[in-house]
C-alpha cells in the first residue's frame, strides 16, 4: 500500500476540544521509519488537562500498534509491512542514571518522542527509537493487545521497585485501566491475596473480574482491609488513584516492613500531610516510579504473549479516529469504559 502525502490526526486542545485535522504525512529521515498506527489506546494521562494543555495544540497518542510503512535510508532488521510496537520514550542507556537502572529518570528518555503522536494515520519514528523502542509484534498478538505494551510496561517497572512478590499481600486503589493491570500483574508474581478498591461500582466489579477481592473505598478500608486479610493490612499498596482521600488511604493500609508504590500522579499544587512518625515506626516505604524502560517493556510483551495478562478483554470502546472527541469524552468521564482505542 503506498503511503499518501497527507493524513489525518486528532489535535487536542483540551479535553473537550479534540479536533480531526489534515497534515502532511511526516516523511523518514536517516535511520528512521514511518509506521501506519493501526491501533491506538487513549491513556489516562492524555486526560489530564494540567499535564497536557501546556503543550496544546498537539497530537497525543503514546500506546500505538501498527505496521512499518516507509523505511528511511539505513534502517537494518525491518521491513516494510513488519507489524511494530513503539515506544515514544526511550533512554540513552549511557547517563548515570540508565547505569545504574534508573532508566525513567535519564534526560534522554524525557525528550524522545514521535511525530506527531499516536492519533495520527502515520507516525514518523526517530533513529532512537527505532534502535532501542521498537518492538516486533508476534503473530498470536494483535494490533489492541499490542498497544497494552506501553501501560503494562509501567506497571512492570512500577512492582519490580516495590517488591512484589509470591505470598505477598496486595492491595491496590484504584481499578482503572493502571489498577487492572496491576491486579492481574500481581497475580503473574505469584502475590498471594489482591483486594481492590475503588469509588466506582463499574469499576469495583471490573476488578473482581480480573481477579480481586473488592473492598470498600472510603474510611472504612483500613478495617475492611484487616477483616478480609486476618487482621492485617497490606504488605503492599499500589496507589493507582490521585485523589487525596486516595492517597491518604493509601498511607493507612500498608501494615509493617511495607511500602506505597506512588503510580498516579496528583495534579501539581496539591500537598499532603504525610504521617511520617507513623510511617517511620512501621517501617513503611514510599515508592514513586514513572514510565517504562525498554527492559520492562519487553517483559510486558512476554506476559501479554504468554496470556498471563489478560488485555483482550479489557478493551470496552473501539472508535474511528473520526470519533476520538467522544473517545476523550469516554476516558475524562471515568465511568462505564476500561480501555478506549481508536483505529486510525
């Protein structure tokens, strides 16, 4: 199939501003490749205003799944028509930081992405990412579960810092799409007991469905907690919610020698009161992490490969492009959807 001189692409300007426009088609340079997107997942982050209107207008789109279209001069070990995963982030693997395995916090990967994003018909792929992001799909998975790869893979990286492991006990709060790979990651680690909590029934039922025990969200779910895990509470909590009643949850049911993985991000401005006297006594550790390095990337394909991870039945919404303000809409809203693509 030959590539056209323009294509169409979802510009956001704002959550309820998502425009389909007409732009030429980005043309590979040395080392680089065009992908045709083929599927692209709208990720909870491309949602949040305060993170993303700094940047608008602009294409978003970072979990993409497609085939090489056009190859650039150079480009060994790919060819046209080779069904592709990409990273838009990807590290130097040289910094101090990729050395030593911070691989998230190295500069390289904080300023790598496509042209434009992954709401387009095509994304031009940099000679970065090509070396080090791009991933060969295999035939037994498609185009949707391929673009699971991304937000897999941050939760990969996300439990391999926190520690969890078999036997353990895991609690996490929040039973969006992050939360419902967490639940099922965790049950792939050989995690004894998962409970989930979240404010949503649709969402609290979602989690039941993949494989936790839900508890109530609220005040009462340090108890809740205890009642249902022999009066214990967690030894972790993977926080998968920013709301500051979610956070301070996430602080009160991690029991002794535990820790918090931080996953979702709070808006920025936003403090909060941190019981260091009690986390102290109680030996409790606070875990950020952010993003996914290519090793956890590559671990998430195993796991989606091998069907450990069940992603095929987490897609709810399959739009066209033309529909990706109602796929906005879908995602913001919070409510009845697990995970929204859309199908360039």
């Amino acid at each position: 199939m030959s590539v056209p001189a323009a294509m169409r692409a979802a510009v956001y300007r704002r959550n309820d501003d998502v425009r389909i426009e007409e732009m030429p088609v980005p043309r590979p340079g040395p080392g680089e490749f065009l992908m045709r997107t083929r599927a692209s997942g709208i990720c909870g982050s491309d949602v949040m205003e305060w993170y993303r209107a700094k940047r608008a207008p602009c294409v978003l789109g970072h979990e993409v799944a497609g085939e090489v279209a056009e190859l650039g001069p150079g480009v060994e070990g790919w060819r046209k028509g080779d069904r592709v995963f990409v990273s838009h982030h990807v590290p130097c693997n040289r910094c101090r930081h990729c050395l030593r395995g911070d691989h998230t916090a190295c500069r390289t990967l904080h300023s790598t992405n496509f042209d434009p994003g992954g709401f387009a018909e095509f994304i031009r792929v940099p000679p970065i990412n090509v070396q080090v992001g791009a991933f060969r799909l295999p035939d037994e998975v498609s185009d949707e579960e391929g673009v699971f790869i991304e937000p897999l893979g941050c939760a990969v990286r996300g439990q391999r810092a926190v520690g969890v492991g078999p036997g353990m006990s895991v609690l996490v709060i929040g039973s969006g799409i992050a939360g419902l790979l967490h639940i099922q990651l965790a049950a792939a680690l050989g995690a004894g007991r998962i409970f989930a909590a979240d404010i949503h029934p649709y969402r609290a039922e979602a989690a039941r469905r993949f494989g936790a025990e839900a508890l109530p969200a609220g005040e009462g779910l340090p108890a809740a907690l205890r009642g249902a895990n022999e009066g214990r509470l967690a030894d972790r909590v993977l926080l998968c919610a920013g709301a500051p009643a979610a956070v301070a949850a996430s602080l009160q049911c991690a029991g002794e020698a535990g820790a918090v993985l931080l996953f979702a991000p709070p808006a920025p401005g936003r403090d909060y009161r941190l019981p260091l006297h009690e986390l102290w006594g109680q030996q409790v550790a606070l875990v950020p992490t952010y993003g996914a390095a290519p090793l956890d990337l590559a671990q998430a394909l195993d796991l989606i490969r091998a069907r450990r991870v069940n992603v095929r039945d987490m897609v709810t919404h399959r739009l066209p492009l033309e529909e990706a303000q109602e796929g906005f809409r879908l995602v913001a809203e919070a409510g009845e959807s697990i995970k929204v693509i859309l199908k360039p």
